[in-house]
C-alpha cells in the first residue's frame, strides 16, 4: 500500500499502524522521534496520546459502574463532596459524554497560562474551573471539556482509594497485556520516547513539556502504535473485557428532545466511513498529535501517531484516507467551483447561526461573514474578529470548504432561496455535521 506522507527529509514523525484482526497489516514510520539526536521514529516510538486518555478513564469509570461501586446518575458532589463548584449536580453520563456544562479548563486564559512547563497538583487544575459558571444547564447540549473528565480522574481516585494510574495499570494495562502505555509523567525514563515539535515559518521549535498532572485523566497517557491499537481491538474482542462492559462503553445516548448523541459512554465517537460503523477518537496535546479507529466489521484498527503539535495533515484525516485506500475507495475530495458565487450571493448567505444542541465553542455561535469577495467561517459572532476565522471556497451549490485548519465543512440549508440552516462538518473530529439554524443576527 503506497501512503504518500506530507513531510520529506528531518522532520518530526508520522507513524501508521494497522491491525486487521489482531495481526499487522501495514507498518510505517517516517521522521523523527527526536531532530536534535535525529533519532528514526519506529514501531517502538512512544507517542504523547492526548485525549485518546478519556477512552482509558471512560474505561475505569465504567468498570466501576458496572461492579455496582459507581452510578451513572451519581452527581459530582455525591463522590466529591468538598467540591462546590456550579457542576457539582453535574452526573456522571454527563461528564462521560461533554454534556456537563462545566467550562473546559484548556480554553479558559487561566488554563492556557499554565498548560505547559509549570509543574501543577490536582488542585491547581480544580481552581481554574471549578468556581467559573456552567456554560450552559447540564445536559441541555455537547461541549468538549477537560474538566470534565479531570473531575473523572479525581472521583475514581476518591472511590478507590488508589492513584489514578495505579487504577489504569492494575484493572486496564496488566489484565490487557499492554506493556508500552505509561502514565506519561516527564520524570520517568521511558525508553524510545518522542521528543514534541510545533511547525513555525522559522523551522520546527522544540514544544515545552506538559507535565502529566496538568492533562491527567484527560490527556497525559503515552504508549507506542502497537499498544494503542491492541488495547482498542481488545475492548471489542477480548474476553478479558466483559460484554456488559463493552456495552457501556458503546452506549450513546439522546438528549432530552430526543436529538441522538454520537460520543459514547466509553470516550469514542460512532460514525460511519464508505458505509462502516467506526468508532474513533483523536487526541491534541502540545507538540503531539494522535488518532485511533476501529471498524468492527472489518476488525480493523487504525493508528496515526505524530510527534508534532500541527502536522501538515491531521492524523484524523490521514486515517480516512488510509481506510479508503484498504478499502479501494476514492477519497472524497470537494473539487473548488470554476465559477465562485458573486458578492451578491455570498452577502446574502452571511450571518451569524446557533449550534444546537453540539457546540463548537461556549456560546454556541458560528457566523458566515463576507469580507473583500470571499465568505469566511468564525467560530463565534460575526462581529468578533478576535474569534478563529477561516476562508471558504465554494464546492457546489450551498457547500464551501475552509482553505486552512482541519477540512472545515459548510452545507447550507435553504428552502426557497432562504437559508434556514446550516451544517457544520470537521472531518478530524469523527462525528456526523454540527446543525445551526439562523439567529436574529441574520
């Protein structure tokens, strides 16, 4: 299988596993785990997995679960009860699955101050958000939060007794013979492990540590390609995992309008790709970035690792097009329209739009916003220039793509010439569009 990877010569790495059936298909590195010592990457490179970690803290969460020691409609405050931040009524199916409303403590300017170099404590990160009010009442929408799975990694600690990590290795690591996944602490010698990079117009910079207790439960594991990969399959097929287990690990639920949610339970998001139920997660961490899936009716299992904080082709949708090359698919790639719409029209399509019951950012907003011939994207109102924008090529009636970022997609929804929604698609992020319908800032 010939895989055309985006970076040529010293640069930070790429490496691609997959599994088929628990055997290795294809295996490939390119790169390097360190520029400075130019140390190859390998199979045996240990990576920085980011938030793929919430799939390892879902895990013992719901082993607790279903051994009766914890409930899913248990609330913050009932195994933390010191904690009285506005998301202590919060559950924990809340918390599982971004519905909590507890404000994402990495997005915060408190939380960015301190993510890297700074050696914090459990309560150090607790402070940054647990006195910040709720984004929105629990359960009413999806935000990705941190917080919320930090506060997962402090209960299972306040219910067992036991250090997170002791957790991870006693009831996840040694029962699934993962042997090259570590807690991910910067102390610790961890043989083959990658030094992290950032891309910058200048050359690649070394990225600044993060220290484990900073991500925690929600992003500091590291592990090699193979390990990762095993431990995903085996959560779909060992018998070490048990099926009442596996079932809540797989369990998505709805919100109460009965909109369907698609992050389920066990930290993955279910999808489909050329017609294939895939269940995924990514992870993002400073200098790293990370991303697994596994397509059960193929027992496949894809891994695209890399030891840089902005790769030129994110691993989410490397990993997409490697399906579709196994799978002898064309990738689906929007080809730009010879003719772009005319001011006119692209005036006509702007303003600013409320994503519900998902969310991309606190307030829900996202905005069309034309500007010197070109429709731009912003995550945000359309008067907040501070917010990230990106600008859109048209790929056919009512459907543009960013020019830059993660493969941004708009469809938009109209119904006699007036637009009466839009769908938002990030490719990278797994999970069927984002709806927005119209605000009175059309």
């Amino acid at each position: 299988m010939a895989i055309e990877i985006p970076w040529q010569g010293l640069t930070p790495a790429y490496t691609i596993l997959v599994d088929v059936g628990g055997e290795t298909f294809y295996s490939n590195s390119v790169g390097f785990a360190d520029l400075e010592h130019q140390v190859a990457a390998g199979s045996d490179t240990v990576y920085q997995l980011g938030s793929i970690t919430k799939s390892y803290t879902a895990h013992l969460v719901l082993q607790l679960v279903a051994g009766g020691e914890l409930q899913l409609e248990g609330r913050v405050v009932d195994y933390l009860p010191d904690y009285e931040g506005p998301g202590r009524h919060a559950n924990l199916q809340q918390l599982l699955t971004h519905t909590s409303g507890i404000a994402n403590y990495t997005a915060l300017p408190t939380g960015q101050a301190i993510l890297t170099w700074v050696p914090n404590q459990r309560e150090d990160i607790l402070r940054l958000f647990a006195d910040t009010p709720l984004d929105f009442e629990s359960g009413s929408h999806f935000l990705y939060s941190n917080s919320g799975y930090y506060l997962l990694g402090l209960i299972l600690e306040a219910v067992t007794g036991e250090d997170f990590y002791a957790l991870l290795q006693e009831r996840i690591l040694d029962p699934l013979g993962l042997t090259h996944t570590y807690s991910g602490r910067h102390e610790d010698i961890v043989a083959n492990r990658a030094q992290g990079y950032l891309a910058t117009p200048e050359g690649f910079h070394n990225a600044a540590p993060t220290p484990y207790l900073t991500p925690f439960a929600a992003g500091s594991i590291q592990a090699t390609a193979a390990d990762l990969a095993q431990y995903r399959r085996k959560i779909f097929t060992s018998s070490a995992v048990a099926e009442s287990l596996r079932t809540l690990i797989t369990r998505t639920l709805a919100f109460p309008d009965g909109t369907p949610q698609t992050y389920a339970l066990g930290a993955l998001t279910r999808n489909e790709n050329h017609g294939y139920t895939v269940w995924a997660h990514g992870g993002s961490i400073t200098g790293f970035s990370s991303h697994h899936a596994y397509y059960p009716e193929l027992d496949m299992t894809v891994v695209i690792l890399s030891n840089a904080g902005n790769p030129p082709v994110s691993p989410a949708v490397l990993s997409r097009k490697i399906t579709s090359l196994l799978l002898g698919k064309e990738p689906v790639i929007p080809e730009p329209l010879v003719r772009q719409p005319g001011p006119e029209r692209l005036r006509q399509l702007s303003g600013t739009y409320l994503m519900t019951p998902f969310r991309l950012t606190a307030d829900g907003l996202f905005s069309l916003v034309y500007h010197d011939g070109t429709l731009l994207a912003r995550l945000g109102a359309a008067d907040d220039e501070q917010a990230p924008t990106l600008p859109l090529t048209a790929v056919g009636p009512g459907e543009f793509v960013a020019q830059g970022g993660m493969g941004l997609q708009v469809r938009l929804r109209e119904v006699d010439g007036v637009v009466t929604g839009v769908d938002i698609s990030i490719p990278a992020m797994d999970r069927p569009p984002f709806p927005a319908i119209p605000t009175s800032g059309r």
